[in-house]
C-alpha cells in the first residue's frame, strides 16, 4: 500500500473509526491516483468523501459542497 502523505495521516489523527472508515478509501484513491486532492464534507449526520481535481494531490479540504 502506497503511504499516505503527512496531511492526510494528520487529518485522520483523533478522529472516530467510523470517520476514517468512510475517508480513507477516497484518501487511499488519491494517493495511488496522485493527481488530486480530497474535498470531504463531514456534517452531523454525513460523512462522505471525494477525490476533486480542484485540490492539489496531498491536500484535504471540507465543506458543505
């Protein structure tokens, strides 16, 4: 398995099992991809993520869309 880049291991820090369950999929795609980021929108009731050719490879970023 590829290895993840400090800001994605850094961003998965503390956070719940069932929070890395749903990202790490689209942060393992991104990594073996390396051609985008990941935009991840994390509400009180969703957790989904996404590869986004607007984020440069190794960044994560949230929102509500």
């Amino acid at each position: 398995m590829n290895q993840l880049p400090a800001a994605y291991a850094e961003y998965l820090e503390g956070k719940s099992e069932g929070f890395v369950a749903a990202v790490l999929p689209v942060l393992l795609q991104s990594v073996a991809e390396k051609t985008h980021g990941v935009h991840v929108l994390n509400s009180p009731h969703l957790v989904q993520a996404h590869t986004d050719d607007t984020i440069p490879f190794g960044e994560i970023r949230e929102g509500i869309d």
